[in-house]
C-alpha cells in the first residue's frame, strides 16, 4: 500500500510538479510574444499598412491571436 502515499513521501514533490507547470505556461507566452508579431510582417510590407481594405480582418486576427 505504500505506491498509494509516494508522492507525500518524498517532500517538495507537489510543488516541483505545479512550478514546472508554471514554468512550462510562462516558456509558452515568452515564446509568442517574441515570434508573435513576425507573423505581421508579410502583412505590413513594404510600407507598413495593409494592401487594401480586405486585409484588415486578417491584421485584426493576427493581432488578437
């Protein structure tokens, strides 16, 4: 019976397990955040707008994904 009570047995192992989580959440925004607006660019060149009216939906989904 002593497989039912190991995670308790040794301490600190909750823990680990929530922080890696954390942690894990947290390297995904970074992530995101750093490569997210690079999917802008094709958008947005060579002059910084969109190529017409149409594409606007198409900028406002990419910066709300």
């Amino acid at each position: 019976m002593t497989h039912q009570r190991w995670p308790w047995a040794i301490p600190g192992l909750c823990c680990a397990a929530v922080a890696a989580g954390v942690a894990a959440w947290v390297a995904n925004w970074v992530f995101f955040l750093g490569f997210g607006p690079l999917f802008l660019v094709p958008v947005l060149l060579p002059d910084g707008r969109p190529p017409s009216r149409r594409w606007r939906p198409v900028l406002a989904a990419l910066v709300v994904w």
